[in-house]
C-alpha cells in the first residue's frame, strides 16, 4: 500500500468521515497519480475541482456563480486548496481567502474612524450572497484540501458555509492597518485587507481527513520525461 488514510477529529476520540464509501480512494488515487507522473507535483485550483467532483460523481463544469465551484443536485460547493511547509497533522487553524467584499460597502474618507461599521458592512455583503445562494442550493459546503509542500501528506477539512451573525463580532484595526474581527470568546476570525478588499477567515480545523503516502513507494514508478515520451512512441533525441 502506497497510502495510509485516517478520519481523526482532534476534540473528539471517535472517527468522523468527510469523504465516505469509495471516495476517499478516489482522492488518494488521483493524489497518487499526480505524484507518480509530476517531477515537481503540484496541484491547482481548477485540477483540484475536477478531482473533488468526480470524488462525489458530479459531473464537472466551472459554475458561473460566486462562491460555488461545483454543483451537484440541490449541494453547492466551494473548493479551495492550500499549500503549507508546515507538519500537516499539527495544524489548528487554516486561512481561507473567502471573498472579495464589495470595495463600495466599505466607507472611505473616515473608514479608519468606524471599524465595527465596516467590520459590519463586510459581513452584512457575505450574508447577502449566501441568501442569494440559497435561492438555489438547500445546503452550501466548503471543503478545504491542504497539501504539505512535499506532496507526501493531505489534510481534507469541510465546513457549513452559512451565514454570520454581525453582532457577535468585534473589529479593530491592526498594525499593518487591516481590519481583524473577533468573536465574542476573542479569537481572531476575520482579516479584510484594505489595500485588495481581500476577507480572510480563519477556521479551526476540528475534523479532517488525513492522506499520507509513503515515498519510497513511488521510487520505482518515477519516469523521466524521456521515458514517457517513449512509451507514448515518440522518438526522443538523445
């Protein structure tokens, strides 16, 4: 086995699935084989879309909507990958790039002077989109895949993508002149780049999948460039 996958819920001792039945070999097969033909592995956003619906067997084409990647009966999903240098099975928390807020919500002249308006202002045009969502989707989902920089171990993390209650949230600026949120037990949750209307939300990562390969397993089944292209019969000069 090239493979070992475990469910782990770090607040809980027993098992909680994301990617259930055969999915999960799906996932590691698709990991696998990016690793086994790639000398330098690497996966995209898109790459990772078309790998994540054929893991629930949607039929895969880029949704036109904000937010959702892929779709499939009355489930929207949003799918994004992260890379980290960091040991994958000792991360807490994972930084998401969520949305760019509508510059125009945000007040300009004195926006230094009002950061719970603002704070407010952002999260009042996140629930906006989710109700224009749920026109369409009965339940939203965000499912996060973060890779190690080696590409021999994956954490897969899912989420309720939901609506927020504004009024459990306090906002201050900080030194780099962001604005961060927090809720009401002080943990930083929310960071709006003023520079790119970029929002950032931090989420714990208290259930996940993890995938870890061995990589020795993959020595043997390393093929150059040149080998490839033979075995395909083109003819390689030397």
């Amino acid at each position: 086995m090239c493979s070992n996958v475990t469910n782990k819920s770090p607040n809980d001792s027993s098992s909680n699935s994301i990617l259930g039945g055969g999915m999960k070999k799906i996932l590691t097969e698709e990991l696998a084989f990016i690793k086994a033909t790639q000398t330098n592995p690497e996966l995209d956003g898109k790459q990772w879309e078309r790998i994540y619906a054929r893991c629930i067997d949607a039929q895969y084409s880029p949704s036109n909507r904000k937010i959702i990647d892929v779709e499939k009966e009355n489930v929207g999903y949003s799918l994004k990958t992260i890379k980290t240098s960091r040991d994958i099975g000792d991360i807490k928390n994972v930084r998401i790039i969520q949305c760019r807020p509508d510059p125009r919500l945000i007040k300009v002249g004195d926006w230094r002077d009002d950061p719970q308006g603002n704070g407010n202002r952002i999260i009042q045009d996140w629930n906006r989109q989710i109700k224009s969502l749920k026109e369409s989707f009965s339940t939203l989902k965000e499912v996060v895949l973060i890779r190690a920089v080696d590409f021999n171990s994956f954490c897969l993390c899912e989420y309720d993508i939901k609506t927020l209650d504004e009024a459990e949230y306090s906002w201050k600026w900080n030194k780099r002149g962001n604005l961060e949120g927090y809720n009401r037990e002080g943990r930083h949750c929310f960071t709006w780049q003023h520079g790119g209307s970029q929002w950032t939300v931090i989420k714990p990562v208290s259930s996940k999948t993890l995938i870890q390969f061995d990589p020795d397993d993959f020595k043997s089944i390393k093929k150059s460039k040149r080998e490839i292209l033979k075995l395909l019969g083109y003819s390689v000069g030397v």
